[in-house]
C-alpha cells in the first residue's frame, strides 16, 4: 500500500483506489484542487404521486432504464407531438 511521502500522482487506477479507500483528502490539505463545474443544463425536479411513481419504477425496470430516463423520454415524445 502506498503511503503520504509517495507521489500521488504517480499511482495506477488501482493503486489510487485502494489508498483513497483507507485516506481522506483532509490528510493532504496542500494536494486538493479545487474545480468549478458549471452544467449546461438546469435540472428541475417535479412532484409525483406515490401510485404513480410505482407504476413509472414497473415501466422503468420492463424496460431496463431509470425512471428518470423513461419520463424524460416519454415527456420528449409528448412535446415533440
């Protein structure tokens, strides 16, 4: 295992993987960088009732996707109508 005098940056994917499962960033303050992430798209979120949602989550799982893709699709093929 990889230990702080080691270069971070030098680690595979799975030397990083093992040592950040047993590390906190809190333990490296001067190696944290720091980014902004701004979305191109807003994401709003709706209400939906409980019987509804249900029905949705069936529909979703027969069709293997989530219950957001399947609403985003079907309120795309509505619009689009």
């Amino acid at each position: 295992m990889l230990d702080k005098k080691q270069h971070l940056k030098d680690m595979s994917i799975e030397e990083a993987s093992e040592f950040w499962d047993s590390h906190s960033v809190a333990d490296f303050p001067t190696h944290v960088v720091r980014i902004e992430y701004t979305p191109k798209e807003h994401t709003f979120f709706v209400a939906i009732a409980q019987d509804l949602l249900i029905q949705l989550a069936e529909k979703a799982k027969e069709r293997g996707v989530s219950v957001e893709t399947l609403v985003n699709l079907w309120i795309q093929e509505k619009v689009a109508t």
